[in-house]
C-alpha cells in the first residue's frame, strides 16, 4: 500500500541470483486500476516475467494477469486477495486518513507494528520499515484504497492461466489471507498454495522469508 516498491529491499538481491529485478513505483495519482496495470505492463515490456505482488501489489498483479496475460510468464499472488471485503473497512481507513494530522503517521506505524510485522522481523528491519515509509503520501493511501473499492475479480479467477503461487501469512491480521488465498487456489487453474506459517501481513522484510529459494522449490 505504500506503493513505493521499496519493501522488497530483502528479496531483490536474493532474486537477483537467477533473476533480472526489477521494482518501481505506483502513481499516487493514479486514478484506476487499469493505469496502474498499464504502467506495470509498460514496467514488464515485450518479455513475458514472473510478476510478484504483495498485498495492494498483489491486486496489480492479478489484474495484470486477466487484462496482459502474454505479459506473465508466472504469478506469485502474497496476502492478497480478489475483493478486500468487508468494503467499509475500506470507507473507515479512508475516513480515517482524511482527519488524521499527516505528521502523526509515523507514530500509527508504530503503534500497529505488533500486528503487522513477523514475529521473525528484527527490530532494525522495523525501523528501516519506518523510514522506507515515511515518504508515502497522503494521496497515495487514499486513491489506492478509493481504487479498492471499485475492485473485484472474483468471478473471472478461472481465466487466468499463468502458473500461479499464493503465499499467505499465517498470522495477517490486517487481510484474512489464509481464507483469500484458499479461496483464490480453488478457482485458478493448478494454482498453487503455501501458508507462511509464523509470519504477520509484512512478511518480506523478515530475514527467514527467501522468495527465491521458494520459486525455486516451487517453478513449474
């Protein structure tokens, strides 16, 4: 949700072993979800790749799918889901975000941390969280959560056809995403799915998540 691209600073030197890397940045300003599939496309090019999303990223990453499917070679969907559901927690947050003086951001960051990190995640890597996300913007949070609002690919998951991994954490406490993604590998085809047990919503930064020893245990 940050959209920075900046939290998988853990992972890219892992992938880099066997994979050119690359991550970038959403457009705050992005009013829908077809820009924001757009821009990953233009991201991705003429060469299909294997396309990681995480959370907000993930709601990307299966649009992307559906609407650029020569664009995917594989797809790795983590604590994502089709439809954020209940819709109202949605309304809050963005009620919430509206009020809130922006300067106080840093110390809810800090205050939610228990429940979205992993018990794995190092203190030093929280507080390299806390930087990272510092220059999120006010705009940003909401036009993504405004973009959620309008989002649901519920019914069109047994069109995608790219192999596909669903990672959840087993204790995300902002997404149910043990649910969402049992839910999501009953309707793709031959996806595939793993819990990541012991671990919160943000989960990358913990120094016991590899993604890619786990693409490659798992790569078709």
């Amino acid at each position: 949700m940050d959209g920075s691209g900046r939290l998988f600073y853990r992972q890219v030197p892992l992938l880099a072993k066997r994979y050119r890397v690359a991550t970038y940045r959403l457009r705050d300003e992005a009013p829908s979800m077809d820009v924001l599939v757009a821009d990953l496309a233009s991201v991705i090019g003429p060469t299909p790749a294997v396309v990681v999303g995480e959370s907000f990223g993930g709601t990307v990453a299966l649009s992307l799918a559906l609407a650029r499917p020569e664009l995917v070679a594989a797809l790795v969907i983590i604590n994502s889901f089709p439809r954020f559901l209940p819709q109202h927690r949605l309304h809050l947050a963005m009620l919430a975000l509206k009020v809130l003086p922006w300067q106080t951001m840093p110390l809810v960051r800090r205050l939610t941390a228990f429940r979205l990190h992993s018990k794995y995640t190092h203190r030093a890597e929280i507080r390299r969280f806390m930087e990272l996300t510092a220059e999120t913007t006010r705009a940003g949070y909401l036009g993504r959560l405004g973009i959620l609002t309008h989002y649901d690919v519920r019914a069109r998951l047994g069109e995608i056809r790219a192999p596909t991994l669903l990672l959840a954490s087993e204790h995300d406490h902002l997404v149910p995403s043990v649910e969402q993604a049992r839910y999501m590998a009953a309707r793709i085809p031959s996806a595939g799915f793993s819990i990541l047990a012991g671990h919160g919503h943000i989960c990358l930064i913990a120094s016991n998540i590899d993604l890619e020893r786990i693409l490659r245990d798992w790569r078709p």
